[in-house]
C-alpha cells in the first residue's frame, strides 16, 4: 500500500447540472471522424485516402516525427473524406461506418506473459499508444524514452466529473489487465491514486502497482498533483500517464485483440436537457449522440470535457478521442449592469466578494461570462490558495511570457501541464488565460530541447 495524500489548497466548483441517472443509451451514427487536432504535437501523414476500406484498428495516419505511433480508425467502413483547411492542413478524416463493426485482429495476449518491448509493439501497432501521455510536456509519449514511474488516477475532481468507479468496476478485468501491462513499461512503478475513503479492494492482488489515497479538493484527481505530491519530475526525467477511458480500451485489445474505443460518455451541465450516460465509439457525430439531450439552437456552449480543461465544440462536429464527458453551460455575450455592486447571492466568490460565499454548498447556474476584462497582471496570492504544488505559479506564468528557459526551468516547468493551471484562471482577477500561457512555454521547451 502506498501514502495517504492530503491537498491543502484547492476548491470544489459546484455546479448545477450534475449527472441525474446512470442509464446508458448505445449510440451509433453513420460517420465517424478522427480529429488530428485533438493530438497535440502531431503532424499527420495519411496513410489512406478517400474510397479505402478500413477496419476499426486501420491506420489512418501516424506522426510525421514518430512514424511508429499510429492513429487508427475507431470503427470500420469506407474513407469518404479528409477534410483539409489552410495550407492543406488535415482537419478531419471521415468514415462512413458500416452496419455492422469489423475489428482489425491483433490477436489477443497475456501482458503477464509479455516483456515491455513487445507490450510496447502492441500498443503502438494497434493506435492505442496515443492514450499513453508523457510528462514532461503533456503530450503523446515518445516510445523511445524510458519512465522512471508510470501515474494513473482513478478519479476526477473536476466539476460535475463523471464517477469513474462506475466505468472500472464494469470493466474490471479490462481494467486489471491493463495495469497488468503497464507494469511492464516501467523499470519504476506504477502508481494508482483513488479517492481517499472510497473502496479499493478491487485493486488488490495486482502485482506491480503502488496504490495511494488521495484526499481534498479539486485538483486532488489532476494526475499532475498526484505526480508533485507522490514523485516530482526533474530535468531528464519522464514519467507517463493513462486515462481511465484509455486504461479500459488498453485492456480490451489484450483480452480481445480489437483495438475498441467504445467508452461511456457523461453528458452534464446546466443545459443539457438530458443528464446521463450514452455509450459510443470515439469520433462518434455530436448531432446523433446528443438528440433529446441538448438544443443547438439554445445557445449554450458546448464543450468538450469539462468546464475546466475541456475545449469549445459545436453540435455539427466530433466526439474527441480524449473525451468522456460533454458539459453545456449558458452562453452570456452581454455584460451585466452594475454586476460589480450587486450582492451577488448567485456567483461563485474565492474572495468573499460577492456574499456567495456565505453558502458554501450552493450549486451554482455559472455561464462562460467572464464578469470582467483582462487586465494587469498583479501579485494577489489568489493563485496560491487553490494552486497545491511547491511552485510559485505567477512567477512561472511570467517567465513563460518573457520566453526566460533558465527560469522557467528552476520555476518547475517540467511539472506541470495546462490543467494544473485551471483553477488559477477561475479565481483570477486579472483574467489571465494560464492554461494558454502554459502550453506555449511547454510548446517552447520542446523546440529548445530538440
């Protein structure tokens, strides 16, 4: 067993719009597409074109820098389109599905039985690498380094967070035997962090795995916290993380052979009609998963993931590849009158600005306003009463910003990702898009190291 963790700084954002039933509705649609954009990093060379047949596991491109990692088709059918934009750049590659799914075969394997290189090969040979992450950089591993740990967190602490116990438990042994393998691409070990409390029983017997509790507020499930808190990253370093959703297709291609992408999608937030889950391939058409659960016409945004983190979508585009929840939240252009002098009961307040703080367990209606416009970028400390790591986080942000790599360096650079960052923008007076200013200074660090 490992350590009890403890994160002292952080908030829970309640929201309204939480998940009202765990129902599953199976969903299909009759196109499918694969987002190069969801791959940060990557440059995409094709590897098919429009009229080839594909199976669910085909290739549709790999990296130009990584050739061995491959980006393969969730579901089988005919290419009927690769969406290119400015300078040809690849947007989207579109499958006309088939009726009925036909799976590449990899054949089925025991990991425990395996040695990492070729638990590596299958991964990489399969598309399922992609969901093999990398830090430092927050991006697709590189199969050629060596980790010094692999991390894996159970749980998310983000606002209305799907419970990823429900989707583990259902597929346990999948589960299992993807921990199994994991084990195997690693020297080090593999760290599993669960919500402190909850029951982890299911988790013993699996050799190779160091289990951890992990108590507080959000961002107690970032896997990022768990990494400072468990075993920081230093210069030289890797270590690697998977999603749950990933873990589970990672363990259905070595109990099957099938590289299957199906997982359960959580739609959630204050203007989805419908609150629930719905199972589907990846890359699956908005427009079909969300009928009777969300207005396209409403105006709300809809994102991709969660409020946090998760990315702007449209009602017109894609499941991404990462995703497992989709929050829609009201979308407010105007700006309110004299927001800044009425109480307030209705928002959420770090500061004890608005008297919302008075009520501590309120789920809030909160829209994408964002009550304000961006402004000096002043020392307040409102970062670090929600920022967990030994970092000074506004120092880091503004040796990004002056593109200074010595000082980003000694500032942790190495350590953190852009989500590391999310709370830090809610609680920002100053209205500074961290995350945006993290991905460039990672975005930095690589053209430098390379």
């Amino acid at each position: 067993m490992g350590s009890n963790i403890k994160i002292n700084k952080g908030v829970d954002v309640k929201l309204q719009g939480r998940l009202e039933s765990d129902e599953i509705d199976q969903l299909s649609s009759s196109t499918y597409a694969l987002l190069p954009s969801n791959f940060h990093g990557v440059t995409p060379k094709m590897e098919v074109k429009a009229g080839d047949e594909v199976l669910a596991g085909t290739p549709l491109f790999h990296d130009k820098f990584q050739e061995q990692v491959k980006f393969c088709a969730p579901v089988s059918g005919e290419v009927v389109e690769v969406v290119r934009g400015e300078k040809r750049k690849i947007l989207e590659v579109k499958i006309l599905a088939d009726k009925e799914l036909r799976f590449k075969d990899f054949g089925a394997s025991d990991p425990s039985n395996m040695d990492g290189e070729a638990v590596k090969n299958h991964l990489l040979a399969s598309g399922a690498w992609p969901f093999v992450m990398q830090r430092p950089y927050d991006v697709i591993a590189n199969p050629s380094h060596d980790p010094k740990a692999i991390f894996i967190s159970t749980f998310s602490s983000a606002p209305l967070a799907p419970d990823l116990d429900f989707q583990i438990k259902a597929e346990l042994e999948h589960f299992k035997v993807a921990l199994t393998a994991m084990a195997k691409l690693t020297k080090g070990k593999v760290h599993v962090s669960v919500r402190g409390g909850s029951d982890s029983s299911y988790l013993s017997g699996i050799s190779g795995i160091e289990v951890h509790e992990v108590y507080g507020s959000h961002p107690a499930g970032n896997v990022g916290t768990q990494i400072h808190k468990i075993d920081p990253i230093n210069k030289g370093e890797f270590v690697w993380t998977v999603d749950v959703p990933g873990l589970l297709t990672i363990g259905r291609l070595f109990k099957t052979g099938h590289f299957d992408t199906s997982r359960l999608v959580a739609t959630t937030g204050a203007a989805m009609s419908k609150r629930s889950y719905f199972k589907a391939y990846a890359g699956i058409e908005l427009s079909k998963a969300l009928e009777g659960r969300f207005d396209a016409k409403s105006g709300a945004r809809l994102i991709g993931g969660n409020v946090l983190t998760g990315a702007t979508t449209s009602h017109d585009s894609f499941l991404g590849f990462y995703d497992y929840q989709l929050t829609a939240i009201p979308e407010v252009e105007d700006r309110e009158f004299f927001g800044w002098i009425a109480p307030g009961l209705n928002k959420f307040s770090m500061s004890n600005t608005f008297f919302g703080w008075m009520t501590p367990n309120k789920e809030y209606n909160l829209n994408t306003s964002l009550n304000g416009e961006e402004r000096a970028f002043v020392m307040s400390g409102q970062y670090e009463k929600v920022f967990p790591m030994d970092i000074y986080p506004v120092q880091l942000l503004k040796a990004i910003l002056v593109e200074d790599i010595e000082l980003m360096e000694n500032l942790g650079i190495y350590e953190v990702a852009p989500e590391d960052f999310a709370l830090c923008e809610v609680v920002c007076t100053s209205k500074i898009n961290s995350q945006a200013i993290v991905r460039s200074g990672l975005d930095l660090m690589i053209q430098e190291m390379s």
